[in-house]
C-alpha cells in the first residue's frame, strides 16, 4: 500500500515513519507539515492510504479530508478524543488518539490492509468476509461466523459466534446483496439467517443456538426450497 502522512507535529511524523517502516507491505511515500503540500502531491500521485492529524494551524484534517474527491483511505490521528464521531461519519479505517503505542498502530494498519485486499477482491468467489463500520471503525466479519442478523430500527445487529454482536447502520436489503446467497437467507422481514448455523426448523420457527427466530410467510417457500 501506497501511503502519505499529514501532521504539523514534527516528532508525530517521525513516530509514524518508524512504525511504517516494520511493515513489508507498506510504503510510506512522503510525510507533510503543510496541507496544501500534501494536497499538491497527492494531486500528481495518488495513494492507498492517509496518516491525517484534525488539529492542524491552516486546515482540520476533517476539512482536508472532505476536500479529497475521491480520497483514499484515511487513518486519523489526533490528541483530541472528541472528533471521534465525526471521523467515523468520514468512513475512515480507524481512529488513533495520541500518544499512541505501536501495537495499537499495527492494528489500525493491519485493518487498512485487510479492507484494501477486500476492495480488490469484492465480488469475487475467495472473498469470505465482509467490513463493517461500527464503533467508529472497520469490523471485519468472517461470513462462516456470521449466526443471524436482525434490525433494529435503522441499524443491523449482527450476531457472531463467540464475540459480542456488532452493531452497524445499515439496511437488510444491502446486508443480503453483500452476502452469499448460497449461504444465507433471509426468512423473515426483520431477520437473515446462516443456513449450516440452523439447529432445527419446527412450527415455523427456525433456531439458532437457543433463539428460535419466525419464518415469516413471504418467505417461507423461498427458505424452504433452499433449505430442504
């Protein structure tokens, strides 16, 4: 991954530069005091991914980020905990609050990596997991971990084997399309089941581990065909 960095802090550059520098598959092109630096290079070389800073003298980096059309991916990093949320509504990768530690750094990068392999390969047979935005970053979920998804008002609660369930803004109709349909059904207007996750089918019910979930009758026949 081609990468640039954008921080009127000195010492942050050079933290973000040794941190790159331990990971092969990643180039750290240039490093920027200057927002409009930065935005002349990235004007004549385009990049996979931004190190931004929020507290800079001339411009925010949410307003530099808003500026970039199309921008690529962005990990914002800043002292101020309190631009979290709008980061997230940006859709950047991750959010890192300064001073922060190399482990955290390798997370956030290593999610950058995962969802720059799954824009390649999106659409295609291999890809066996999906991202999600939730908690102010990417989730990556594996489709065979997946048990059942239900709605909640304008939300998707996502129910994963042996973690917490992940919470993202989003409708069942788009969940369905990015999900193999091979795999998962949708059974009623309010739940998207795994088929191999079904424990048994009785009186219109499905369960899944101890939850029994309704088969709702617009979708009866379509479940049935598939699952028997």
């Amino acid at each position: 991954m081609k990468c640039i960095a954008l921080d009127d802090e000195p010492l942050a550059l050079a933290i973000i530069r040794d941190f790159c520098s331990r990971f092969p598959f990643m180039e750290l092109e240039k490093t920027f005091y200057k927002a409009s630096d930065a935005t002349k290079y990235l004007r004549k070389y385009p990049v996979d991914l931004l190190f931004l800073d929020i507290q800079m003298p001339d411009v925010s980096g949410i307003e530099f980020y808003k500026s970039l059309d199309p921008g690529p991916m962005v990990i914002f990093t800043t002292a101020y905990g309190e631009y979290a949320l709008e980061g997230f509504n940006l859709s950047a990768v991750d959010y890192l609050l300064k001073p922060f530690e190399f482990e955290r750094f390798a997370e956030a990068v290593q999610k950058a990596q995962d969802f720059y392999t799954y824009q390649k390969q999106s659409g295609r047979p291999e890809t066996q997991y999906l991202f999600v935005r939730s908690s102010y970053r990417l989730v990556k979920i594996h489709f065979a971990d997946i048990l059942y998804i239900e709605t909640m008002d304008d939300y998707l609660k996502i129910h994963v084997e042996n973690r917490k369930p992940v919470i993202t803004l989003m409708n069942l109709k788009a969940m369905e399309d990015k999900l193999p349909s091979t795999e998962f059904c949708r059974i009623h207007r309010s739940f998207l089941v795994r088929l191999d996750k079904i424990n048994f089918v009785r009186n219109k019910l499905v369960a899944i581990n101890t939850i029994e979930i309704p088969i709702g009758n617009r979708y009866e026949e379509e479940f049935n065909k598939r699952y028997f």
